[in-house]
C-alpha cells in the first residue's frame, strides 16, 4: 500500500511541514520545542512541522514523540 505525503519548506520562515493527509487539523506542541504535530479533533496524526530548520544540528538526529490519542 502506498500513500502520498506532501512536504513543504519554507526558506524565508525556515519551517518545515510534512502532510500525510489533507483532512482539517490544527497544531499541537510535542516534547521538542523545534516540533508540532498536526492532529485532527479525534487526536490522529495528520502531519507535523520543523521550526527553525536551519539551526538544526548536524551532528545528531531530530528527535520527538508524536503520539495519536
């Protein structure tokens, strides 16, 4: 089974979103400061988003938890 993701980036705002569905949603904090997540009202994962990529590290992974309800 295959399905479509779309990702977006922002160079002028440095942020980063990924979409998995197009469904209405709205943004929810994670336990990274540099992530959201995208929920719909039943808690489903619909995508997240990177704040400040630039200033990401290099030298280690972007860690954090989303979690569906």
């Amino acid at each position: 089974m295959s399905q479509s993701v779309k990702i977006w980036f922002d160079p002028e705002a440095d942020f980063l979103e990924v979409l998995f569905c197009d469904a209405p949603g709205y943004m929810r904090e994670t336990d990274n400061d540099a992530v959201l997540e995208r929920v719909d009202t039943q808690g489903n994962i619909l995508g997240f988003s990177v704040l400040n990529v630039s200033k990401l590290s290099t030298e280690k992974p972007l860690l954090a938890q989303l979690t569906a309800q």
